[in-house]
C-alpha cells in the first residue's frame, strides 16, 4: 500500500468513485460483509488499522490521530463517502473527523440498543469496548432507553486484539469468554438481548452464543447502517444505478488496504471478508 498522507484538494467525486470503509483492524469487515451484499453495485476500499489495533483501550484522543491517517489513506483514493465501521472510532472521533473534513460524508456505527429495545427485549447485554462503554455516547443512549429495558453493559478488553489473529485466535477467544461470562451466570432474569456493539465481535456471534449458554437474540446495527448510507448517497446523487466495467468486467471491487501492509494480513482480511471465521 502506498501511504498518502496529505489533505490536498479532492478530484470530483460522482458515482463511479468507490466508498471507503475503515476500523481499527478486522472488525470492519463484518460490517463490510452486509454493505456490499446490500449495495452491489458499489465498490469498496476498506483500510484496516490492524497495526495500531485495538483502539478499545486507548484514550478518546489517541483514536481521533490514528483516525486521521485512515481518513487520509481513503481520502485519496477518492471515495465517496466513508463508513467507521468501529464502533469506538465513531464514538470517539466522529465529530472531530466531520469537521476536519467537510467535504465528505461521514456514517458510523453505534451499539444497536434502540434495535434491541424496538424489537421488545427487556434484558440486554451490550458488549462493547472499554472506551465505547465509557464515553458520554453511550450514557445518553442508556438513559434514552433504561425505562424500557435492563441494560447490562459488559466491557471486553482485550477481545478485539484475540480477534485480530483470526480463526487462530479461536481457542484463546473460547478461554477469555469463559472467564467474562462466569459472572453473568449467577443473573436471576434470564437474557433476551445481545447487542454486539464492537465491529470484531459479529466473527464470533457463534461462540459468543455458546458461552453465553443462551440463545438470546443478537443485533447489529449493520443493515439500519446500510440502509443510511444508500439514502445518503441517494440524496447526494452518488448511488450506482449501474455497474461502470463493462458487461463482462466483475461486478463489484473491493479492496483492502492495511497499516499493517503484509502480504498474510491482506489475505486474512480476504478471507474473512469470503469466509468469516469458518475459514478454520
Ligand atoms: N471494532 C471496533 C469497534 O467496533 C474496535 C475494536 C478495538 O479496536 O478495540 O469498537
């Protein structure tokens, strides 16, 4: 990957540019999955920040830098609208990012609280970064909605960093979630609830859900997120109503880029993008 680290003026930005997605590592590629299912005739660019992951445990500020060097990457390559696919980043940075660079579209993502609390779930776990848990985001979304529900926030540090590894993760994954779930076990109100607030986590619903001992219904909020961006593109006249390579040329490009530019971490990011973890 070239590194580009400039804020120079922009080419004209239309239709055919690509949209840039961007994490602290891996976890964006869940979100990824249901973006390009849901938008087929877009390309993608997704940076991954995996030399510098998890953004979990760092300080608001430490994410709002490293967030600008993967705003530029993408910047450059000209897409047309960027997703923080990270929960994390989104809560720490978003704003700051919007205003350093006005002449993009920015989405994030959000623990899907209101998704769990809309479908009628009175108990529900939020897994979700230390810093995510932390930050007043989060605060105002609890109250918003502890009337309706118990809401139970659960911290993973460490977590997305096991997750980084990939399927070779899997068997410190299984020993850490045994350990964090132990004290959830003793909870009189059985769980009806999980929200995944942590983009990593998605690769390991699964797990999550047999250590849990519940099958408690799980929510992401990657759909209500891409449904916004095809408004927002919609509203900006930069949705693909067609593909641009000609008939025989594949219909959809996507590609990763990563701060940590090895020929093994492009390739796992390839295959969770095609596989998830069943790549195993
Ligand atoms: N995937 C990210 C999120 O959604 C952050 C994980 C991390 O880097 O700590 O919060």
């Amino acid at each position: 990957m070239d590194e580009i680290g400039v804020k120079g003026a922009r080419e004209v930005i239309d239709q055919k540019c690509p949209i840039g997605v961007f994490d602290s590592g891996v976890g964006g590629i869940s979100t990824l999955r249901t973006l390009a299912k849901m938008l087929p005739l877009e390309d993608f660019i997704f940076y991954g920040d995996s030399a510098n992951a998890p953004y979990g445990e760092k300080t608001s500020e430490q994410v709002y830098e490293l967030t600008q060097h993967a705003v530029e990457q993408l910047r450059a390559r000209n897409v047309k609208a960027i997703v923080i696919a990270c929960n994390t980043a989104t809560s720490a940075a978003k704003p700051e990012l919007m205003k350093r660079y006005p002449d993009i579209p920015f989405l994030g993502i959000e623990p899907a609280l209101k998704l769990a609390v809309d479908s009628g779930k009175k108990n529900i776990l939020v897994l979700a970064t230390p810093l995510t848990l932390s930050l007043d985001k989060f605060r105002r979304q609890v109250a918003r909605f502890s009337d309706q529900a118990t809401i139970h926030p659960l911290p993973c540090p460490g977590l997305a960093a096991l997750i980084e590894r990939g399927p070779a993760g899997l068997p410190s994954i299984e020993h850490y979630l045994d350990e964090l779930f132990k004290p959830l076990h003793d909870t009189e109100k059985p769980l009806d609830g999980v929200v995944l607030g942590c983009t990593h986590y998605p690769f390991i619903a699964d797990v999550i859900e047999k250590h849990l001992g519940s099958h408690a219904e799980m929510f992401t909020g990657f759909e209500g997120l891409g449904r916004y961006l095809t408004k927002q593109l919609v509203d900006r006249g930069l949705l693909r109503t067609q593909t641009f390579g000609g008939p025989l040329a594949p219909t959809q490009q996507v590609e990763f880029l990563s701060s940590n530019n090895t020929a093994e971490e492009l390739s796992l990011y390839r295959s969770l993008f095609e596989r998830g973890f069943s790549a195993s």
